[in-house]
C-alpha cells in the first residue's frame, strides 16, 4: 500500500453486521482494498446497547479489512444512524453593506442560521448549506464575490443525541482506532449509489437495513431532508418466526433465501422445506405462505417512507424517483412493491465508481460502508481530524463541518 494519506475507511456499524472498508485514492480513482465484515450484536435500532460486544465486532471486522488491504487502519470515518437523529432546516441572513460576498460572509451566514437552538443533550453531526440569496436573488450555489445588501441561506442541520454518539466514538477508541468523522448514514449511502444528476434534478435515497430505515432527499444538487425510521427487515423475522412458529434464525434463512415483497409475483404450486421450532420434524409450507408474512410488513415499512416524503413537502418534486439500498431490498419484488406504494421510479442501488474489490462490494448492504470511504476522500481534511464530542465551543465543530462543505463544492 502507498501513502497513507491516500488510505481512506469507512466503518459501518449497522444494527445486523459491523462492516470496514478500506479505499485508496490515486489519481482520482478510488479503489476499494479492504473489505471486513463480521456480524453486530452490539447494537439496537442503529444505536450502540452493548460496548464489549460492539467492540468486539469492530475488531474482527477491522483485522479482516486490515490483512485484505495490508494496512493498519488508525483512523476512520463512522456512520450514525437511529430514531435519535434529526434533520431540520435553517434558515440565515446577514448584512453586507454594498460589497462583495467573501468566504468569511459565508460562515457568518451560516453561523447565523445556526444560532437556532440546540438543546444541550444533541450534537450537531452536520451543517450544510442549501443555496444563497442575494438581494432576493434566489438559488445561487457559490456567491463568493457577489456584490449585494443582503445575504441569505438555507442550511440543512442535522443533529443527534450525544450519549449515543459517544458510545458510537467510545467503541472505537476502545477498538484501538481514531474517528476521523461521524457521518450520517444516508448521506455517506448516497455518496455511493446516487449519480450527480439524480441529485440535480430531485430524488429520494431509502436505505432500508435491518434495524432502520433512512432517508434522504435530494434537489438542486443539496440535501433537502433526512429522516431515520426504526424498522428494518429484522422485524420480518419476528413475523415469519410467529407466522409460521419457526425459531428466528431459521426465520431469517427463509426470508434471504425464498423470500419475496410482492406475493402475487410467486406461484402458488412453489414449495419450500422448513425447521419447526423445538427440533420437530421438517414441514412443507408454500413459497407464497411465505411471501405473504413479507408482503403486509414491507408494505407497513414504505407506507411509513411514503409518509415521510409527503412530510418533507417535495414528493412532486422528485423526477429521478426513489433508489432504494440496503440488505432488505435485495428481496425479489422489492423494486416493484416500493414503485407500487411510492407512485414513482424505482431502482435498485448498488455502491458505484469505485475499483478494485468491485465484486465483493456491488452488493446493497455496503452502500454505507462505500459511500463513507467515499465522503472521506471527497473530505480530505477529516483525515486528520479527531472527534471529540461536546468540546470546549460548539461552534468549532460547526466550521469544522462548514469546513467540509466549502472543499466540497469550491
Ligand atoms: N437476500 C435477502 N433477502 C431479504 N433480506 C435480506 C437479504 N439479504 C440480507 N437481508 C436482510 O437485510 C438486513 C441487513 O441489511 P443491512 O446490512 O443493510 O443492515 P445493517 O446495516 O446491518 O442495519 P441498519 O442499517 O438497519 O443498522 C437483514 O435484516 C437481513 O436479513
Ligand atoms: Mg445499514
């Protein structure tokens, strides 16, 4: 492996596998080097509720990426997710007697928006502007040298609770590792599945998982709204373990391996073999029995989606229609259940413009992992960043956040 300052990771740790990720970037080509995965017991719902075991994960994970990409990985950029997270939009505006719009404008204008606020228990994960107004002139991406009276802004605002982003920077420590940054789990799942036209012209990214289910919408090329729902395919589990009084792993096996979202897709003549619990003997069910459990829970999950998007206020405003990621919609049927109940375009998506492991990772339930490699490398300056939560001024770890932002998009 070459320069270390090259070497970018990304840690995922989900609610059913804890995944680390190791790109390179090289003449601005990202190759994926390292991929460990190893399942999460730790966490509940996205959110850490045993630090020995989530610790535990993290290092079997890590030494597997480590002997793939033949590094040693001290610092990484960390996914957030869970019902604790909240998204709210801002809105600046400052002054600027008749000059010119500098940078320094900018963070005022931000600053401003942002002096929203923020209760004492919830940290800011992210800050990022939408677009600028000067003068009443609306939609401008980069008003750096402007002339104008008045200068104004929206900004995306997301925040979390600090305990559970501190158990989430606890495991890693305790892991032996540095966090470069804490990156909401749909932003880091866009940058991996998402093309810059589909975020130009309006879209909604659902990452449906095994724990949560995380959205985020996209138009003019900003982020417009995130949201983090707390359901997942892990509660298909639970119903077809009830439905058809089988223990829960062997629920999971038939869901991976027979299920289906829309039951009309399957034949009513397929059968397949199943465990009862309590080790009596095999019995035979029909394949859409099954699917039938899947159907009215996926539904339930996107009907929520749905309620979601129409909360946002941009559920007209979404061309590109919906990508839909994470394990859960690598059921068959998937697509057409969501297109169904969403009355939109709908495709599948899969970590994408990256080499190397291509193969290993083109694959739904990586989408987090690809995309905060990704976000690292687009973010450079994070590398050498160190999280602390809640330190001595809040507003630093807003213009580190700015930070990020402005090298993004200037
Ligand atoms: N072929 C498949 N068919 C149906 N479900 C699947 C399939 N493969 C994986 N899953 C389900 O996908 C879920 C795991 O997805 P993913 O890896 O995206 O979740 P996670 O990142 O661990 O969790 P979260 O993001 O919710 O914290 C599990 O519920 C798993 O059973
Ligand atoms: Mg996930």
């Amino acid at each position: 492996m070459s320069d270390n300052q090259n070497v970018f990771v990304g840690l995922d740790l989900g609610t059913t596998k804890i995944c680390a990720i190791v790109g390179e970037f090289n003449n601005n080509e990202l190759e994926i080097v390292g991929v460990g995965i190893h399942p999460s017991h730790g966490l509940k719902r996205g959110v850490v509720v045993n630090i020995d075991e989530t610790v535990d994960s993290i290092k079997v994970a890590v030494e597997e990426a480590e002997r793939m990409a033949g590094c040693e990985i001290q610092s990484v950029h960390v996914g957030i997710a869970g019902g604790h997270i909240k998204g709210i939009t801002g809105h600046g505006m400052i002054t600027l007697r008749n000059r010119e719009v500098t940078k320094r404008d900018i963070e005022r204008v931000i600053e401003s928006a942002n002096a929203l606020m923020i209760p004492a228990d919830r940290e800011i994960i992210h800050v990022i502007p939408q677009e600028y107004t000067v003068d009443g002139e609306t939609g401008i991406k980069d008003p750096v040298g402007i002339c104008g009276i008045k200068l104004e802004t929206n900004v995306h605002i997301v925040t979390g609770q600090v305990t559970a982003a501190q158990n989430l920077i606890k495991c890693i420590h305790l892991a032996g590792m540095d966090v470069s940054d804490v990156v909401l789990e749909q932003i880091a799942s866009s940058k991996a599945v998402l093309t810059h036209d589909e975020k130009e012209i309006g879209v909604v990214i659902i990452d449906c998982g095994g724990g949560t289910t995380d959205i985020a919408i996209f138009s003019g090329s900003s982020i417009r709204y995130t949201e983090n729902l707390t359901l997942g395919g892990d509660h298909l589990d639970k119903d077809i373990a009830l439905g058809l009084s089988v223990s829960l792993s062997e629920a999971r096996k038939l869901k991976e391996r027979y299920g289906v979202a829309l039951s009309e897709l399957v034949s009513s003549e397929e059968t397949i073999q199943i465990d009862s619990v309590g080790g009596r003997r095999q019995r035979q069910i029909s394949r859409k029995e099954l699917s039938m459990i899947i159907e009215p829970r996926m539904e339930e999950i996107f009907s929520l989606v749905k309620r979601e998007i129409i909360k946002s206020g941009h559920q007209n405003l979404l061309p590109a229609g919906a990508v839909i990621t994470g394990g859960s919609v690598i059921m068959e049927g998937s697509v057409d259940l969501v297109e169904r109940i969403l009355g939109m375009p709908v495709r599948l998506g899969i970590p994408m413009e990256v080499g190397g492991l291509k193969d290993i990772i083109a694959n739904p339930i990586y989408s987090t992992g690809v995309g905060l490699v990704q976000y690292g490398a687009s973010n450079p300056d994070n590398s050498v960043r160190k999280i602390r939560i809640r330190d001595e001024n809040i507003f630093k770890k807003v213009f580190d956040s700015m930070k990020n932002w402005f090298q993004e998009f200037f």
